[in-house]
C-alpha cells in the first residue's frame, strides 16, 4: 500500500510542479532582482517539494516507495511537458530557460534522494561516542 501511494505522491507532486514552476515574484516587491527581471519563487519552491516528497516517499516505505515516487514523478512531468494546452501552447514551453530546470534539475534532485544516508531513515538508537 505504501509503495502504491508513494507512487500516487509522485504523480501529485509532478503535476503540482509542472503546472507551478513558473511563478515568479514581481521585481517591484523586492530591491533584489534577478536577470529576468523577477524571482522563480514557483521553481525554488516547487524543487524543494520534490525533494522533501522523495525523501518522505523513502523514509516511509524504503527504496520500492522511493522508486515508485521517482517513477510517477517522471512520468506525469514529461506527460505533461510535452501536452499542448487548448490554445496550442505546452505547458512546460512558454518559460524554456525554467522548464529546463525544472524537468532537468528536479530530475537530479529526486535522483539525488536516493543517496542520502541511511541513519536518516533508521528508527534505531545510534550509539553514543565517548566524549573526552
């Protein structure tokens, strides 16, 4: 069941990510602006959701929840990166410079979860090193 959720999570945090990658904050609410003329709070943000999802997807069910979380991810990204909208527009295609980090780049992360350490995930006492 968990493995079937995980993957359920990933298809969700794809979806979100896709559709929310690209909103950015208005240069006139801050002093600092970036080269585009705004901040990608969508990117940053939704990057961050992967990555805390992959991890969470691992801790709860191990590497089967954490692969189908990355599977479903991947999935529903490049489903819906590569669909045409009403109007003829792609989803993903309007902001090329974003959509490449965020299929890209959340790609890395989520493959990144997968190395992190094992104590993370473990519930067992670690021991206590003897300090001098």
């Amino acid at each position: 069941m968990r493995i079937v959720l995980s993957g359920l999570l990933g298809v969700l945090v794809g979806a979100v990510g896709t559709f929310m990658f690209a909103a950015l904050l208005p240069s006139g609410i801050t002093d600092h602006v970036s080269a585009a003329g705004s901040w990608p709070v969508g990117l940053v943000l939704t990057l961050a959701l992967s990555v805390a999802a992959a991890i969470l997807a691992r801790a709860w069910g191990g590497y089967g929840a954490y692969t189908a979380y990355a599977v479903g991810w991947l999935v529903v990204v490049i489903v819906l990166s590569g669909m045409h909208g009403p109007g003829g527009d792609v989803v993903a295609g309007a902001h090329q410079r974003w959509a490449s980090l965020w299929m890209y780049g959340g790609f890395l992360l989520v493959a990144a979860s997968a190395f992190a350490p094992r104590g993370w995930f473990s519930d067992e006492p670690r021991d206590r090193r003897p300090t001098s």
